[in-house]
C-alpha cells in the first residue's frame, strides 16, 4: 500500500512525511497550481 500525502505547506511538514516515510507527498510547498501549458516550460528550466 502507498501513500500520498497531499497539502504539504510547510518545511517541518515535508520532514516529518519524510521520516514517517511516506512514499509521495504534494502540495504549496512544492508548487502551487500550473496551467498545463506552463508544465513543459517549468520541467525544462529544472532539468537545465
């Protein structure tokens, strides 16, 4: 079984699902909302 951990807001937050292992986590912390064509734009410039 997997788990997703979903509205990640906080650094303390991602910690603690880290050491509570959880396999995914989402949320603000990582990014908020992006329009489907901004996606391919903003995967590009992290992977440059």
């Amino acid at each position: 079984l997997k788990v997703v951990a979903e509205g990640v807001e906080t650094s303390t937050q991602d910690a603690l699902l880290k050491i509570l292992e959880c396999d995914e986590v989402q949320g603000f912390y990582y990014s908020h909302p992006v329009h489907p064509g901004e996606m391919t734009q903003m995967l590009m410039a992290r992977n440059a």
